[in-house]
C-alpha cells in the first residue's frame, strides 16, 4: 500500500536528503516496520479513547486487555488492578508522552471473574477505569 511505501522510504538513511544518484537511500525495513506499528497503535487508541483520557479494550477480558491512554503530562506512570476488596493483583509502570495517546498491554491469565478497578496515575494525574473479568 502507499502508506507502507511512505514507511519504507521514510526509514532510509538518505530520507531528509535525497540525491539524483541513489535517491532516498537503503531502506531500514525493521525500522519502518516499528514506525508504522507505532502509527497503528496511535490510531487504534485515539479510535478506542473518543475523546477521553482513558479506556480498556476489550472489557469484559479474560487474560490480556489493552489500555488506551493519553496522558495530559510526560512521565512515568504506575498501572494498577485491584479487586473488588481492594487487593493488588497487577502492577507496572509505563513511561507514557503527554498529549500522545499510547497503548498499554496488560496479560493477567489466572484472575477469578468479577470487577475490578484499574487505576494510572503519577504524581500530577490520575485515572481510574472499572474492568471487568470473565
């Protein structure tokens, strides 16, 4: 598709200054590949997002959910679950851009069905998202 060949092109070592001889250069195939799951994910979350700031896909889940983030600051931020009493069954962090929406993986087979809450937060920011598991 063009959007892979503007991916591939963009990925080669001469692609901010091109010449008449070997034009755009040797394309970095894993690096355009990187660049264009990047641009995937992106669009996935701002689809998944709406507008918000927040969002498990899918959820209900059962081993592996994805949350869509978007961060109003730069930083680094702790991804929690917790179950209905309040007890810690996942944790991480993720280094998320301010402004830039991302997208988060968290794999958890094992966990009992019912609801819990997951919450992302730093220093400055918080945001809290009921999920359920079945």
């Amino acid at each position: 598709s063009v959007e892979i060949m503007d991916y591939v092109i963009r990925s080669s070592n001469h692609y901010t200054n091109p010449d008449y001889k070997t034009g755009y250069g040797i394309p970095d195939f894993e690096l355009a590949f990187t660049m264009l799951e990047k641009e995937k994910a992106r669009r996935f979350a701002e689809k998944v997002l709406n507008g918000g700031n927040i969002a498990v896909y899918p959820n209900p889940f059962a081993n592996r959910a994805q949350i869509a983030i978007k961060p109003v600051n730069s930083g680094e931020f702790s991804i929690m679950l917790y179950d209905i009493t309040g007890k810690l069954c996942y944790s991480s962090t993720e280094v998320l851009v301010g402004g830039e929406p991302g997208i988060v993986s968290i794999q958890r087979p094992g966990l009992a069905r019912g609801v819990y809450i997951l919450k992302v937060q730093n220093g400055q920011e918080k945001y809290v998202q009921k999920v359920l598991v079945h």
